[in-house]
C-alpha cells in the first residue's frame, strides 16, 4: 500500500491570505480537518522594525589616563545590521 501526499499553502483570492492544502490521489482518503485552514502570513514576519533602544549599559575599556577601567551608565544604540 502506497500513499502519496501532498500539502502546502497557497493564496486566497478574497483576502490575501494564505490557507493549507493537502491532497492525494489515492481514492476514498480526505482531509476535513484541515480543509479550511488558515494562515496569516504575518505571523511569521518580524514586527519590530525599531533600530533605536536604550538601555543598561556595562563596558570597559582605557579611560583619560591609559589605565583600564569600567564604565556602567545608560546608553543609546542604532542597530546599523539586525539579524
């Protein structure tokens, strides 16, 4: 016995949304349960698009006098690369 399935999503015309598909072409076999089924996108889409924060800010480094030294305070960032 051999069944062959195939599932995916595909975009819906009334409202841009995308619903799951499953299909075969052996005879008798439905799905019922994920007929119907539907996905937004835009769940899956990062919705921060903020490149500013501020925050605790700990660091070390040489300080006026070329000795080491820590620095804890607030800072600001720009977030140039996001992955």
């Amino acid at each position: 016995m051999r069944l062959t399935l195939v599932t995916g999503l595909r975009q819906r015309d009334q409202d841009k949304f995308y619903e799951i598909f499953v299909r075969t072409a052996y005879p008798g076999v439905s799905f019922p349960e994920i007929e119907g089924a539907i996905v937004d996108i835009d769940m899956f889409r990062s919705r921060d698009k903020k490149r500013w924060s501020i925050g605790p800010v700990l660091s070390a480094g040489v300080n006026q006098d070329l000795k080491p030294g820590l620095h804890v305070g607030i800072g600001v960032q720009y977030s140039v690369f996001r992955f």
